[in-house]
C-alpha cells in the first residue's frame, strides 16, 4: 500500500503519505475479516484486500470533478517514486 499509494499511483507528498497512513489499517482489517469468510472454504486471501482498496482509492481520485493540487495523480507513469515526482514538478514548472 505504501509503494502503490505513495508514490507510483500517486505523486509523493505529505497528502499522498497521509492516506497511506489511513488505508493502511484498511487492508489490514479488510485481510482479517476476509480471511475468516474464506477459511471456511480452505482458501487464502492473498492480496485481494490491497489490490481491491488501492484500486477503488485510484478509481475515487480519477472520478473528482477538480483534481485537487494536494493529491495528484501521475499522469505518465515513470516506474519509480522518485522520476515520478520529478517529472511532476518539472511538467508543474514548464506549464
């Protein structure tokens, strides 16, 4: 959640690092109470709590009618937290 919400979805900052403190807790009680309802038919839950909670965050912020400035989403993916942010800041600086 941290990797996928804080910096490759997702433009790295304060806000960005903020809701991964929130949705963090999320998948975790999200895993446990999954993992009860699929243990009665012997099955595992794997990472379906994090894919389906980073997934409908991702899915949230694409569906605001004003992006806000604060949470930004990236706009061509760069594969690395660190090229994302720059290249935010660097498109922020030239437009």
């Amino acid at each position: 959640t941290v990797i996928a919400i804080g910096g490759f979805f997702l433009v790295s900052n304060k806000s960005s690092y903020l809701w991964v403190v929130i949705l963090t807790p999320i998948v975790a009680i999200i895993t446990i109470s999954l993992s009860r309802i699929v243990s009665i038919y012997s099955l595992s839950i794997y990472s379906l709590p994090f894919n389906f909670i980073v997934l409908v965050f991702v899915y949230i912020l694409k569906l605001r009618t004003e992006p806000g400035k604060e949470l930004a989403l990236v706009s061509i993916q760069q594969n690395s937290p660190e090229k994302n942010l720059y290249a935010f800041e660097n498109e922020k600086r030239r437009f």
